[in-house]
C-alpha cells in the first residue's frame, strides 16, 4: 500500500471525517483516474518533489496566513464608536476585496492610544505575508482624530467572520467568538483592523 | 505549528484530486516535464486554488489541536 492509499481508503472512515466537519477529500470519493494520477505521480521522482517542494512552500505560506487572521481575530473586540460623539469622523463606502498585511501592534480597541498596553496583541514586523480577503459590501472608515490614534478600518462582525473562516482563514471556534462577542453586546457589532495594516479596492461607484 | 510530512502528503494528494477529469492530457505532460512554474500554471488554468486548499489544512490542523 503506498502513501496515498493508506489516505481514507475505507467508506466508515470518510462517514466518521463527514461527522467530524472535515473537508479532507477520503480515498473512496477519488475517481479511477485520480487513483491512477496519484499512483503516476508517486512513481515519478522529480514530479514527485516538484510536487512535495510546491506543496511544503504552500503551506509554509498557509501557516503564516492563518496567524496573521488569527491576529485579526484577536483585535476583534469592538465599541460602540457609532453611538460616541466621534461618530462624526466614520465614513461609509463600498469595496470590492480587502488585502491584510503584517504590521506591528495589531489591537482591539481603536481607541487606546497606548501602544505599550495590554491591546498589542501581535507583531508581524518581519512578515511579508499579505492575505487577500475577497470581502465585498460596506466597509466603515474611522479616523480617530479625537485621540491621536491613526485610522481603522471596519467590517460587519458576523459577516467578516463567517468569510474569513468560508476562506480557511480562522478556524470556527475563532469565528464563532466573533459572533458570540456581537450576541452579548447587540449594536457592538464592527471588527476593527488598523488602516496602516489594510490595503482596500473601492467599488466603482 | 509545522506543517508535517502527512500535510504535505495530504495537500498533494487533494491538489491532485481537485483536477478535473478533462486536465489528463495536460497532468500527463507536466508529468513527462515537471516544474514548480508549470504546475502552477496547471493549477490555474483549471481553477485549483492551492492557497485554500493548504489553509483549510492547517486549520483542520489547528481545529484538531
């Protein structure tokens, strides 16, 4: 039996990654064709490393773009800026797709000016991984300008959240603290990310 | 997190499966001659998002842990 046989090859097993939530593709749902490709290709060296090399940077790659959103994740908690006297300075306007990029003090609270408190939350100083988000709708533009603290970006909670994780960005659990956080405070409902950290393509009007 | 020698083996292995049934002739030929930038147009060209098929890995990973 090679590698990939040995992959889900029973039909209890793939029923048991189905219960489970998994997406992993069990042997049993492989064509004869796909049987055949995965057999050519173990029996060809170079193919086979070429594969393994595309395949390792790959998720070398993934593995940075999961904690960069989970960092997003993190400064998720969000206030009531809508409701504040500072409501003034949000802006609203459509966009097409979102792109986050590593950057230093990643934090929850639009707010703080304090960049040595407790809301630093991540740093990706030396990452030049960038994520593109294929979010479209309204996103809000907040420039704290009452307090010195740069500008933000913001997204419909739930929604963003349910995207992020669609895109194998988040895990549930980490999407679902998201939701829960907009349940237990209703009209608190904007996940936060410093406009430094965000590079966003508006809809043509 | 690491991404380990059975990730790797999976994310092949579901990279291969996402090709239709219509891209043989060209899996054949990038077979006979096989490069990363080959692959990777081989993927594109059939709308195999390698990106997402690695992260959902890593979350399944991370959803495990």
């Amino acid at each position: 039996m090679n590698n990939f046989e040995e992959v889900g090859n029973s039909y209890n097993e793939k029923e048991t990654m189905r219960a489970r939530g998994e997406n992993t593709i069990a042997a049993a749902e492989l064509s004869e064709i796909q049987q055949r490709r995965l057999e050519a290709l173990e029996s060809n060296e170079v193919a086979l490393g070429t594969m393994k090399n595309f395949a390792k940077k790959t998720l070398a790659s993934a593995l940075l773009a999961v904690a960069l959103a989970s960092s997003v994740v993190a400064c998720s908690k969000t206030e009531e800026i809508m409701n504040t006297e500072q409501a003034e300075n949000v802006l609203r306007f459509q966009v097409e797709s979102i792109e986050i990029h590593g950057g230093p003090n990643l934090r929850n609270e639009p707010r703080v000016a304090d960049r040595d408190s407790q809301n630093t939350l991540a740093d990706f100083d030396d990452s030049e991984q960038r994520i593109m988000v294929p979010y479209q709708g309204e996103m809000l533009f907040y420039d704290n300008d009452f307090d010195k603290n740069g500008a933000w970006v913001g997204f419909p909670a739930e929604e963003f959240a349910n995207l992020l994780h669609d895109e194998s960005f988040i895990t549930r659990g980490e999407a679902d603290k998201i939701i829960r956080h907009e349940e237990k405070k209703p009209g608190d409902e904007t996940v936060w990310i410093n406009r430094d950290y965000v590079d966003f393509k508006k809809a043509e009007d | 997190m690491e991404a380990t020698e059975e990730m790797t083996q999976e994310v092949i292995k579901e990279l291969v499966s996402a090709l239709p049934e219509t891209a043989e002739a060209d899996f054949q030929a990038w077979l006979e001659n096989p490069s990363e930038e080959g692959l990777n147009e081989l993927l594109t060209k059939y709308n195999v998002d390698a990106k997402k098929i690695a992260r959902a890995k890593v979350i399944k990973e991370k959803e495990n842990e």
